[in-house]
C-alpha cells in the first residue's frame, strides 16, 4: 500500500515533529509532503529517516524562512497543490492546513489532529490583541484573512475520513469546530531520555519559551510571592524582560539549557510547574517520567495527564494567587509522591505504545475501507 504522510511544516523538531518520527517509524517507505523544510540534516534524519521531503512552491519564495507566518493566506492553496493521486493511504499531521490535501474517493484519508488551527478558532481575539491587529487598515485585512481561514478549515475538515485527537481537549475542539467525532491517541513521549530521579532538591522548576500563553509570567509573579520558596526557570523569548521585571530575588533565570541538563534539573526538583492550556503538554509527561509530580492549571491536555493528589496538584484559575494556593497544598501532601511510581505511571505515554496504537488504528480502518 503506498503511503503519503502531509505535514503542515518542519521548521523545528518540536512536539508536532516527533509524531511525524513516529509514522516514518511506521511506514518507513512513506513519502513526506510538507509546505517547506528549514531543518537541518541532522533533524532531517531523526524525522524523516534521510527521505528530502516533497516541499511546496513556497519552498522557493525569497525569505520565506523568515518570514513564513506572513504567507498564512497561501496555505490552503499550497497545500491543495500537493498531487497525492498516485496514494492509497494518507497520514496528515495537522495545526494548521495539512488535512486539507486533495484525495479521491479510492483513497483513505486519517489526520492526527494537534489542535483546530489555534490563531483562527480559540486564540483569535487573543492573537489580534498582542499583534496590534484590532483596529486600522492592517486589524480590517488581518481579520478577512483569518475569517477565510475559518470558512477553509471547515471545508477542508470534511476531507478527511477518520480523525484522530492528542488529547480529550482537542477531540472536544474537533467536535465543537468541525461537528466530527475522534478517536483520542496520546502523541509519543520519549520516556527512556527522562529516567526516574529519586533525590529531590528544594527548589521547584518551570520550562518553557517566553511567548505570551505560556504565562510563565504568572508563575514569576506567584513565587516572588513566597520568599522563600526557590524557583529556577529554564528558557528564553520575546517576553524575556517583561517575565524578569517581575522577579523577586528567590527567582533564578537559568535561560537556555541543552536536553540533558533540562533532565538534570527535572530529575531534581521537588515539582514542576504548568500554567499554560496547551493541547497535551509533552513536558508535563517528561517531568513526571523524572519521577517529578507537577502543579498544573485544571485546562487543556494537562487534564489526561496530571491526577490531582495522584500525580500532582490542579488548580482551577490562571492566577498568581492560584498557584500560590496550588504550592501551599502541594507542599501539606508533597510526601506522598513517589517517583517510581510516577515515572511508570508516565510510561503509558510511551512512544512505543502511541505507534501500536496508531498502527493498529490504521490498520483497522484500512481492513474496513480497502
């Protein structure tokens, strides 16, 4: 059976990437259509197994590599130009346009859906706030364009035969955007890179990339709070200044750290803190295979993940005085934590285990359709 795998980009080998890895596992002679490729070789391989993939007309456009969310209106019109008629089974690895591909009646399309595309459905009004995009001439074009967006996304949501979601979270954003009904596969976290680290230090620890939803910011706010509770945090962005004006002493900046220095800190930390509502949350799992418990906001993906009084603490509102709260209570129960146990609780989010059950799922729906 010849296979076509379609993602939306490979700009950084980031959560979305790592499924990609995981189908090219499983369908090891399966081309790869992505809209462009800016990875290096050495990525390259790890994703694709050393296959160039197919690229888009857009690959070739002058500083696109730069400046690739600027052609967001091309997108569905790219991704329509990929000629797949030559395939039985299409995997489509989807935040943004890739399940829009074109296919025949003769062909069996399943789309692993991350998320509805976030900046048109969930994070519209937030997204015209933060790029000044509300009023004027540029606000009026930018709103057109994501309202297109949206009408595209409905359309081409009816292209594909079987949804697959990473989360319940998102397998409710599917059903509320598109009216369709998925099954829920957790993406594959690579539990073996994070081992169990039983001795804990005194101090708690959040990752993440400076960017506005991530709200580490919140998080700054909370401990600088409490004096003295020690918190590190491990990143970098465009809100770096904005995030630092509002540390306290007891807040250390560590910025960028390399893979094994991250597991180093998650290994030893008393707990690991989540504020943002993602989709799933790779990292909550990565700290939980450290046998680290983790605080997190009751929201999004984390809600698979995190068992509150289990696996850590939920608590219910993006706030500082939330969190605070959170610490407080994590700290009356943090004896009760084990880090064996959360490390083999974390293994059911094996890699190994997402690509049986997407095999399986696969291969299941191919019995039916073929």
């Amino acid at each position: 059976m010849k296979t076509a795998i379609v993602h939306d980009w490979l700009t950084s080998y980031a959560g979305s990437e790592k499924c990609v890895e995981s189908f090219t596992n499983i369908w090891k002679d399966a081309d790869v259509f992505v809209l462009f490729n800016f990875l290096n070789d050495d990525e390259l391989k790890i994703i694709t197994k050393d296959k160039i993939p197919h690229t888009s007309f857009l690959q070739r456009w002058n500083g696109v590599k730069r400046n690739y969310r600027n052609y967001l209106p091309l997108f569905p019109y790219a991704v329509e130009q990929f000629d797949l008629s030559g395939y039985d089974l299409i995997i489509s690895s989807s935040h943004a346009v890739s399940k829009g591909v074109l296919t025949n009646s003769n062909q069996l399309h399943i789309n692993y859906c991350h998320t509805p595309i976030r900046y048109a459905w969930d994070l519209y009004h937030q997204y015209l706030n933060e790029s000044n995009l509300t009023t004027g001439i540029k606000g009026t074009i930018a709103k057109a364009i994501l309202h297109y967006i949206r009408q595209w996304d409905v359309a081409a949501s009816n292209r594909v035969d079987y949804f697959i979601a990473n989360s319940n979270y998102i397998s409710k954003r599917i059903q509320k955007i598109y009216r369709r009904e998925s099954v829920v596969i957790h993406p594959p976290v690579d539990t073996e890179k994070f081992p169990c680290g039983q001795s804990k230090e005194n101090y708690y620890l959040t990752a993440s990339r400076f960017v506005p939803y991530k709200r580490i910011s919140l998080i700054v706010e909370a401990f600088s709070r409490m004096t003295d509770k020690r918190l590190l945090v491990i990143g970098e962005g465009p809100d770096e200044q904005k995030i630092k004006s509002k540390a306290a002493v007891n807040v250390e900046f560590l910025g960028y750290q390399s893979d094994e220095k991250l597991k180093e800190y998650m290994q030893k930390a008393k707990a690991f803190v989540f504020v943002a509502e993602e989709d799933f949350g790779i990292m909550v799992v990565e700290a939980l295979s450290s046998g680290t418990p983790v605080i997190a906001f009751n929201k999004g993906g984390v809600k698979d993940t995190v068992i509150d009084g289990e696996t850590g603490v939920l608590f219910n509102e993006q706030t500082p005085e939330s969190i605070k709260d959170a610490v407080n209570r994590f700290e009356t129960i943090s004896g009760k934590f084990n880090p064996t146990a959360l490390n083999e609780y974390a293994r059911k989010f094996d890699r190994k285990n997402f690509e049986s059950k997407i095999k399986n799922f696969v291969d299941e729906k191919c019995g039916l359709f073929f």
